[in-house]
C-alpha cells in the first residue's frame, strides 16, 4: 500500500523559544521533506531518535510567525516495523501513567470484561465498549483531560477514545499503549490517535472511534500517552498556533475494516 501524507503547521512565536516537532512518519520513508521557516527565513533543526521508530524534529526559534511543512511517501514494505517487544517494554506499558489511569479503572474493567480471555474478543469488546459509551464530540476536552474524565463526561476526541482503551486493557494486565498516526479515510482530516495492545505475541492497534480503517494508519510516534506523542511541544517563550493543514491518502480505494480482527500498525 501506497500512502502520501503532507502536514503544514503554522504558529506565532512571541518570544524566543525551543520547539520540538514529532509529524514525520516513523522509520525510513521512501521520500520525504520538512522545512521549518521563520518569516520566510529557513531555521536549522536537529532531529532526535524517539522509541519505536519516532523521530522528533527540534530548533531554538525566534519571534515571529513560523510555517513547518512536511511531505512523505510511504511504500507498504518500507515501512517502520516494530521490533519484537522485551520485558521492560512491556513491563512499561502496564502501568498506569498520566492520562491513561490504569488503577483508578480497575474495577470497572473487570466488571465489564473481566470474563473475556480470547485475546480478538477482548479487544474487539473494549473497542466497542469505549465507542458506545463515548460521543464523538471535537473541542469536548482539555489538555489536562484524562481516562476517567473522559469516561465521565461521556464524550471526546480520538486521543481521549485513546486512552480510555488504553486504561482499560491496562487495568486488565493487558500492556498498552498510545500511537499517533496519519490517517487515511479520515473526516475531518487531522493528525490521529489510537490504543495499541500487545496480544498473542505482538502489538495490534485498537480504534473505537472506527473513523479510518486501521490497515492503512500510518505510524508517526508511539508512548505511554498523549505527553509521549504530541505532534508540538514548546518551551520558553509563548507559542500560539494559528493553523494546521493535515492530508494523508493511499493509492486506490481504502482497505475495509473489521474491529474483531486484529490488525497490526507498521
């Protein structure tokens, strides 16, 4: 499968600050280009190895106003594939962590799907669970916003589907894990991100908010939660976002999605 995604960000910076980037696909792309400019000046950046296959673009940038602009080409066998999990990975991603609060949601997922052992099935009933339980609702939630306020309120975004999923599966001895990914088929188009769950000897990827078929995600970076996987941070001086364009299509028509299959994210 072929995909191309493309992501033009731009942002004020009213004071001199360190931005870090992660918005290039993990691994070795086929083709790709980013250019950071600050009023129509090139700043230099330095990129930095994140954990399974991450890469993180960082500069030290002026005020002003900043346009980033990045394009890739993926081909299906290039693509980053995550090497076997060891036990400090795995160890990792059962516990609970900042927004995905494996402890405080113990009882509701043995509750729930405490008598479901077919690895498939339990996903499969997780994913549907979060997605019945939550709505769909962009600009529901805050950036301090974790699994069990998102359970509470009822509503949220893909990061907030996320890590409910990821709380859960956790709180069931299930290691997990959040992805941000490019994501073709979706609407609105936007950077995107689902659970991964390491089951029968690998890490599958779990959506409920089934908005894009997960065969043709696209991994851009991969940790405990959303403080591990932020497309920007920024330190320093104020930075304000003043716009983002995301696109991400594959050759041909999209594959079809099944949530009881699992389905692994290159």
């Amino acid at each position: 499968m072929r995909r191309k995604v493309t992501a033009r960000l731009e942002f004020d910076v009213e004071d001199h600050a360190r931005v870090a980037l992660q918005i290039a696909v993990a691994g070795e792309p086929a083709e790709e280009h980013l250019a950071i400019r600050l009023d129509d000046a090139a700043v230099h950046y330095g990129e930095m190895r994140a954990p399974h296959g991450g890469r993180l673009q960082q500069a030290d940038i002026g005020p002003g106003r900043v346009v980033v602009d990045y394009a890739a080409t993926v081909e299906q066998d290039r693509a980053s594939r995550t090497p076997p999990a060891d036990d400090l990975e795995l160890l990792t991603y059962l516990r609970p962590s900042r927004y995905a609060e494996a402890d405080r949601l113990a009882a509701t997922a043995v509750a729930e799907f405490g008598g479901i052992t077919d690895h498939a099935d339990l996903l499969a009933a997780v994913s549907s669970w979060v997605g019945c339980r939550l709505a769909y609702v962009p600009g529901s939630s805050g950036g301090t916003d974790g699994a069990v306020d998102t359970l509470l309120k009822g509503e949220g975004v893909c990061r907030d589907y996320a890590h409910l999923v990821v709380g859960l599966l956790r709180a069931l001895d299930v290691p997990a894990r959040v992805a941000a990914v490019y994501a073709p088929g979706l609407e609105p188009m936007d950077f995107h991100a689902v659970a991964e769950a390491h089951v029968e000897g690998g890490w599958h990827v779990v959506d409920a908010t089934t908005l894009a078929p997960r065969s043709s995600l696209l991994r851009i970076a991969t940790g405990r939660d959303a403080a591990d996987t932020a497309f920007m941070s920024s330190y320093g001086g104020g930075v304000v976002m003043v716009s983002s364009e995301i696109g991400a299509v594959v050759d041909g028509e999209l594959p079809g999605d099944d949530v009881r299959e699992l389905v692994a994210l290159l």
